[in-house]
C-alpha cells in the first residue's frame, strides 16, 4: 500500500484525534475530526518522541498546512530564542520519560 493509499485510509477509517506514526521520529499524521461545515482532514503533529518511538506530550506541535510551517520556521530563526530556552532549561526541574508500546508506521 503506497503512502498516500494509507493516509487516504487512515482519514475515511482513522478514530478522530488518532495518531498515525511515521518513518521520520517525531512526525505523526493527525486526524482532526470534522467540525461544523468543515470535514474531517489531516494535519502533521511534531512531537518529540521517547525511545520506543511513541510522542512524549500529550499533543505535540500541530501544522494543517504547509503556509503554518513556514510561520513556525521564521519564529524559530529567532536569535533570542536560543538563549531564552536556555534560560527556561537551567530554572526548570528534570523531567523523566517513560517508554511505550510501539504501534503501526507510515512510511514517508
């Protein structure tokens, strides 16, 4: 089954807020159910993942097009960012992962 059969698939038969792994650690297919006139549709998750390859947040970065990308890049070249993170990391307290069950895979 080609990648495009099997998020075809996963949009008509995926649960609603499902979560699809694939290939590339930490980029999840994301089904959003429909919502008033709106149809069901598809969006890209980044959500680091632990060593079983399962997301460690609950919800991760959601992107529902490719313009949401190229928004988040600009904000991430940001120099200020950097330095802020480092910040945030030394006054915040050590967080521990446990690991998961792995599930099935898209191949990207």
């Amino acid at each position: 089954m080609s990648s495009e059969d099997k998020l075809s698939t996963f949009l008509k038969t995926g649960p609603d807020w499902g979560r699809l792994k694939t290939s590339v650690p930490g980029i999840f297919v994301l089904k959003m159910p429909a919502y008033k006139s709106s149809p069901a549709r598809l969006a890209i998750e980044l959500n680091p993942t632990d060593d079983s390859g399962s997301p460690t947040k609950k919800r991760g970065l959601v992107l529902r097009s490719s313009d949401e990308l190229e928004e988040y890049k600009a904000i991430f070249q940001y120099d200020k960012l950097v330095p802020l993170l480092k910040s945030v990391d030394a006054l915040n307290p050590k967080v521990k992962r446990a690991p998961k069950v792995g599930e099935d895979v898209l191949e990207i």
